[in-house]
C-alpha cells in the first residue's frame, strides 16, 4: 500500500493508504480526528468541510494521496491549544448557530475560509458560500448571524426569516 504524508493541524502525519480511501476516511479512522463529520457521502451536505493548504475541501471527495504534501486543517486544529474557541467557534456559540451540532464543523470551517477571502461580506454572500452546506436544525438564521458576527459586523442589520 502506498504511503501518504500530510501536516494535518500544524503536526507533520503518515499513514499506509488503499488508493481509494478518502481523506475523510483517514482523518476520521486513521488519525482519530472525528470533528470532520461523514453526513451524506455524495458531497453535497458540507458536514466533511476542511482545509487543504488554505483551501476548503470537502473531505469526502478527495483521496488521501491527493492530500500528499499538503497542509490540512480540520475543526480540531482551529481552536487554540489551551482549546479556547477562535472567533468563529465564539461566535457559533454566542448567537446559537447550532442545535443538534452535526453540520457545525463544516459550517465553522466554510465560514473560516469565506471570511480569509472576504473578511467582511454581506448577508447574502455568506448566505451564497453556505449553499453547499445543509443544515436540517437552525433554518441557518442564527449560523448566518454567527458568521457576520465573527466578521465583526453588526448583527441586528441582518433581516429575520
């Protein structure tokens, strides 16, 4: 079997790779890594979101090989060591982005990498980056909300649904 080698979450990471096992699959089973959720295996729920060298990637449709060399980051490496949340995880929690928490890895990791390529975006550019990504709990009101507030903007403006 070939072998693969990643940095996943800032540790540099090796592991014995069947071609078609997915980098979900190796995060989840092979590192214990199990914050990235398997929701739908069709690529279409976002619960898989990670980051692949700055990039968010559902996990689901890409093979470990794939990830050779590269940086991954998943919901486990965006807390701070000590395990304080970042911003947006703060966020998630203080506007109730969440209710039973199965999409909310994916959705913190595709809020990170919308708000790195537009730190400031309106409603309906955080409401068009999230169309990948399904919620069957919050009607993504409040994960909207969370969002503009971890991009520091005024909460109150955004309209009710």
């Amino acid at each position: 079997m070939p072998r693969v080698t990643m940095t996943v979450n800032g540790k540099p990471v090796s592991g014995e790779v069947e071609g078609r096992r997915l980098l979900v699959q190796f995060l989840r089973e092979d590192l214990d890594l199990t914050g990235t959720h398997v929701g739908c295996d069709t690529s279409q729920c976002g619960a898989c979101v990670v980051h692949v060298d700055g990039h968010a990637v559902k996990a689901c449709t890409m093979f470990a090989a794939e990830a050779e060399g590269a940086d991954v980051t998943t919901i486990e490496g965006i807390a701070a060591p000590d395990g304080t949340l970042n911003a947006i995880q703060q966020a998630f929690q203080d506007h109730h982005g969440l209710q039973c928490g199965f999409c909310t890895p994916g959705m913190v990791m595709s809020a990170a990498a919308l708000l790195a390529e537009n730190p400031k975006p309106s409603e309906a550019e955080v409401r068009d980056y999230l169309e990948g990504n399904i919620c069957r709990c919050t009607g993504y009101h409040n994960i909207v909300k969370a969002i503009m507030a971890a991009s520091g903007q005024d909460v109150n403006a955004i309209a009710a649904e």
